[in-house]
C-alpha cells in the first residue's frame, strides 16, 4: 500500500503538517503574551483603585473596567464569600469551622483557576515543541529516500541531480 502512495506526497504532507503547527504554535504564543500583558495591567490597575478605597465593602462600587484582571477576580471572589458568611453562618455547612480556614479554601480554589486559566495551551505548546523536530526528521528521510531513488533511476551522480532533492528533504528538517 506504502508502495502505491507518491513520496512527493507524504513529504508535501509533512512539511504542510509542520506549517500548520508553525500556525498553531505563533498564534498561541503571540496570544499567551497578550493574556500576559493584559493581565498584568490589568492587576496593575486594579491594584491602585483597590488600595485607595477607604472601606473593603466599596471595592463592589469599583469600575467593572477595573475587575478584569485575576487579582480582581480573587478579590471579588473573596468578598462574595464574606458576604455570604455574614448572612449564612451557623445556616449552612460549607460556612461552619474556621472562617479563615474556609476563606482561604475558596480563595486557593479561585487561585487554582486564574493559574488554570494563565497556563492553558502550554501542554499543546509543549507538545509541539517536542514532536516537531521528529516530524521534521521523518521528511528529510523520507526526502533523501525519494533523492536516491531519483539518482538511481537517472544514472547519474552528478551535482545537479543530487543537490536538489538533498537540498529538498533538507527543508523539513529546518523547519522541524
């Protein structure tokens, strides 16, 4: 079966296969450094309004503009569990022990999903990176395979029939 598929192909579909991770991984860099930036000034903002209240309860009055970072997020997280606290202690489970016990629980548990949400798409970066160099490896082989077949089938040794498909399968390997 391996037999009847043109090499031409399989290397075309290598080096086609490689651009588009080259696609996928530029777009999710460039946008992991944008969620970084943003989410940096963000806080940053946050951070100055937050420390120039003068009552943690006016932090709900704050411009919606101003909570969109992940430090806004955790502390509106943890305002929300105070409030229901304050309303809810003594009534329901999940507001009996230690109040900053459980305050912390809730705020670690919104840690864990701002950190989720910082880090996704690195596994796929990750993935990526570490396949690439092989995928690339396999169409210079193949790439070689198809040379020589060539050089055999014309005869020659010659510069010119070996250079160009050497010079070809060379280039999933740059690329890889």
């Amino acid at each position: 079966m391996i037999n009847n598929v043109s090499p031409q192909l399989i290397i075309d579909g290598t080096l086609y296969s490689l651009l588009l991770f080259s696609i996928i991984t530029w777009t999710l860099i460039l946008y992991k450094i944008w969620q970084f930036i943003n989410n940096s000034r963000c806080n940053e903002r946050f951070e100055k309004a937050f420390w120039s209240l003068s009552d943690l309860k006016k932090t709900k009055d704050l411009n919606p503009e101003l909570a969109k970072g992940s430090q806004a997020r955790l502390a509106h997280k943890g305002i929300i569990w105070l409030d229901e606290h304050q309303y809810s202690a003594g009534k329901m489970l999940k507001h009996c022990g230690n109040s900053a016990e459980l305050l912390e629980q809730s705020l670690r548990v919104q840690m864990q999903q701002e950190q989720h949400s910082m880090e996704s798409g690195l596994t796929l970066l990750a993935s990526i990176g570490s396949t690439a160099p092989f995928v690339g490896l396999f169409g210079t082989v193949l790439g070689i395979m198809h040379a020589m077949h060539e050089i055999t089938a014309s005869g020659s040794t010659s510069l010119d029939v070996v250079a160009g498909p050497i010079g070809d399968a060379l280039v999933a390997t740059a690329i890889g």
